[in-house]
C-alpha cells in the first residue's frame, strides 16, 4: 500500500516532463489525481492519443 493511499492531489502543468513524472509517482504511491493542463495543451494521458 502506498503512503498517499486515500488521498486526493491536483497537480497543475501536468503534460510537461516534470509534471508528467510528478503525477506518475502519486500513482505509484496510491493517490487519485487529478491533472490539469493548460487550454490547448496536448492531453499526454489519453491512451488514444
């Protein structure tokens, strides 16, 4: 079980590379994330895309 397990984290500039990694490692450690962009930004977390 990770140590964010239950918790909820916003991470803004989510597409970049840093945010991109900062947002897979809350997944790892068990939060639910919510990630924002900015309008027009390329979604990096649609499977489709």
């Amino acid at each position: 079980m990770g140590h964010l397990t239950g918790r909820v984290v916003l991470i803004t500039g989510a597409a970049g590379g840093l945010g991109r990694a900062v947002v897979a490692e809350f997944l790892n450690e068990g939060a639910r994330v919510w990630a924002v962009l900015a309008p027009g930004e390329a979604n990096p977390f649609r499977e489709d895309a």
